[in-house]
C-alpha cells in the first residue's frame, strides 16, 4: 500500500491568520496520526508565513510515522533540517514569494549544488527526496545526484484529469517505470484529491508515498478529517 504523509501547512496558515495558537500544529499533527496518517509532512518557507521553524523543532518529538520536511534548501533550511534531522527531507525549488510549489528541479543544471546538499543530508541519516517534472532526461539527472527518492510533481495530471484527459498519467508511469529501473524511490505530490487518487494510485508503479495537504484539508471541512484520512488510506490500498 502506498504511505499517506499529511501536509499540515494549511493548519498553520490558519492559526496564524488570528496569531493565536488555535489550531494548534502540533496536536493536529498528534491526530491525523491517530487517524491514520503514515506520515506527517511540512514545508517552512522563509518568510514563515505557514509553517514556523519553531514548528518543525516542537513536531520533532510527537511525530512517530515518517517525519518529511520539504522546502527550497537555503542557509536557514539547511541548518533546521540538520537540526530536527526528520526521517525525510525533499528538496523544493520553490522561489521565496511562490504562492505554492511550482516546478521541479532542473537537476542537470543544478546537479552539483544538488550533491553537495543531498550529501549532507545522507551523512546525517536523512532520506533524500527531490521534487521534479515527469520528464525522463530530469529523471536520469536526479539519479546522478545520488539522491534517495524522487517526489513527481503532480499538478499537470491533476488539471489535465479534471478535464476528463486520463491520458496525463503516462509521463507520470514513464518516469516511475525508470526512477524505479535506476533504483530510485517515488513519491507523488501536488493537487492530489480523493477526486484522482484512487485512478493515480491503480496506474502507477511503485509509489511508495504520497503527500496531500491542500486538497485533504478543504476535503476535511465538509466530511471532517479522521473520516477524510480513512477515505484517502482505502483508495490507496
């Protein structure tokens, strides 16, 4: 079965809206667990506009699934990451005022930066992860970084299979088929929804994880999150 990793961004964007602690990050993150989640997920930006670094540090202790920390790795996610050393961090080349992830890497162009981060990372026992487009040649470049697992970016196969075009997975199989063929682990993210995840989840090969957060949250406000979380781990089965 595929491992659900809950994205708590949206948790925090709303706590911080009335700068009070209501919701609290940390016991959401203490439920969705209790729930169901196989994972806990999180992505600090700079600007600490959702989640807070202090965040990630007070998370450390209470997550006993797969801990995931994604982010863009400038000076100030480096040294976190290597502090709260989380089970996985994936590396994000989101741009400090991106609304949202946006794009994968470019690991040909960015492959000795990405070896030199990953590096470190690996030294100090933490599973790698790099986000990237489904396209073949950027595959291959994120195996050269030596890399643990790559996370596909999802977005284009979200909007293309809420147009009714189920023809948009086959990059995503290509690059799964191959990120598995050269060792490499996948994870998925990005628009994902109890809308496509049951279709995406059936025609990939080995997907080993996925990550949701925006979706499952607004899910969650109709259909409340404990049952959300259960309706997500049955269509991933």
């Amino acid at each position: 079965m595929t491992k659900l990793s809950v994205n708590i961004n949206k948790i925090a964007t709303l706590r911080n809206s009335r700068g009070g602690d209501v919701p609290n990050v940390v016991q959401f993150a203490k439920d969705v667990q209790r729930f169901g989640a196989e994972g806990v997920t999180i992505h600090p930006r700079p600007d600490e506009r959702h989640i807070r670094y202090q965040d990630a540090r007070d998370l450390k202790p209470i997550v006993y699934t797969e801990y995931n920390i994604e982010g863009n790795p400038v000076e100030s996610f480096l040294k976190l990451v290597l502090e709260v050393k989380p089970t996985q961090v994936t590396l994000v080349p989101d741009a400090e005022d991106a609304i949202t992830s946006n794009a994968g890497w470019d690991t040909i162009k960015h492959k000795g930066f990405l070896v030199d981060v990953i590096k470190e990372f690996q030294q100090n026992g933490i599973r790698t992860s790099i986000f990237v487009d489904p396209i073949l040649k950027q595959i291959e470049g994120a195996k050269a970084t030596g890399t643990d697992r790559i996370e596909l970016y999802t977005e284009a196969f979200a909007h293309q299979y809420g147009l009714g075009n189920k023809e948009a997975i086959k990059p995503y199989v290509e690059s799964a088929e191959l990120a598995h063929n050269l060792g490499l682990g996948v994870n998925a993210g990005h628009d994902l929804s109890l809308d496509n995840i049951k279709f995406f989840k059936e025609n990939m090969p080995n997907l080993l994880e996925v990550s949701i957060g925006h979706a499952l949250i607004a899910e969650s406000l109709y259909l409340g999150i404990e049952n959300v979380i259960q309706m997500y781990l049955q269509k991933l089965k």
